[in-house]
C-alpha cells in the first residue's frame, strides 16, 4: 500500500507540472501508468488473498459454514 500511496503522490506532482506546462505528455502518461500499475498491485494481491482464504476454507470443510 505504501507504493499506491507513492504513486498516487507522483501522480499528483506530475499532473501539476503536466498542466504548468513543465512536464511533457510522454513523462505524464508514464506517471499515469505507474498509478495504474501499482493499483494493479493492489488488486491483484487483494484477489490472491481472497483465494487463498477460500482455500483454507474448503480445506478445513468450513466453505459451507462460510456461505451460511
């Protein structure tokens, strides 16, 4: 989450500097990508869990219990 919340900064800066006209629109959508990018991440991770956590469940025979 650390990385989401430093791209999401970067982001922001570069934005600023993108409508001062200080930044090029190549460098601006590359800070764009890496907010994509690390949101991906997060998602990602977040899904993998998920799974991981239904596993167990169906491992432990409690996926039933669970939908109850």
């Amino acid at each position: 989450r650390e990385n989401l919340v430093a791209a999401k900064e970067n982001h922001s800066i570069a934005r600023e500097r993108y409508l001062l006209g200080n930044l090029s629109g190549i460098a601006m959508r590359e800070a764009q990508k890496s907010l994509l990018d690390a949101e991906e991440r997060i998602l990602t991770a977040e899904y993998n869990t998920k799974l991981c956590e239904i596993s167990l469940l169906q491992i432990s025979g409690k996926a039933i219990e669970y939908i109850k």
